[in-house]
C-alpha cells in the first residue's frame, strides 16, 4: 500500500466583465494551493471529526472500493485546507 503526495491549485477569479467590443476581463486575486494525498490501496477511511468545521483539516475525500475478496480495500484522495498563494508563483 502506497501513498503519494501531490498539489492542486484553484485559481481565484471574479466573474469576467465586458470592456466593450466583445472582449472581456477577468480579475484573479491569488489561487489556492492543495495538498492532495493519493492512495493505490488502503483499509483506513477518515472520520468526520477529519474534516474542516469538525475540528480537523481536510476538505475533500474520495474512495473507490478495490475488487478484492477482503472488500475492506479502496483506492483514494483525500485534500487538505488550502494555502493561499500568488498566481504568478504557481
């Protein structure tokens, strides 16, 4: 059983507005930056109290069960609370 960890920026923007002519802008004000857990195969699933607004500091978690004959097998990713960053860093 492996983990991996990786990143995932979000990009903070406001709604796009008309300059005239069909063109538009669009203001960004920084981005998001995620650390992302990956798993190939694991038995441990989080609990609630994990998550942001429970106590904890994640975000996001998925799971797929594995085709195993245990069934207590899944593959995942679970997000934790994000850092804000500048843009032109990323």
């Amino acid at each position: 059983m492996s983990t991996y960890r990786g990143e995932q920026y979000k990009l903070r923007a406001g709604a796009p507005m008309p300059i005239g002519s069909g063109r538009l802008v669009l203001h960004t004000f920084g981005a998001e930056r995620y650390k992302v857990d990956f798993f190939d195969a694991t038995d441990n699933l989080v609990g609630s109290n994990e998550f942001r607004g429970q106590g904890g500091d994640l975000v996001a978690a998925n799971y797929s069960r594995l085709p195993d004959k245990s069934g207590r097998l899944f593959q995942g990713k679970i997000v934790y609370n994000p850092s804000f960053v500048d843009e032109d860093s990323i």
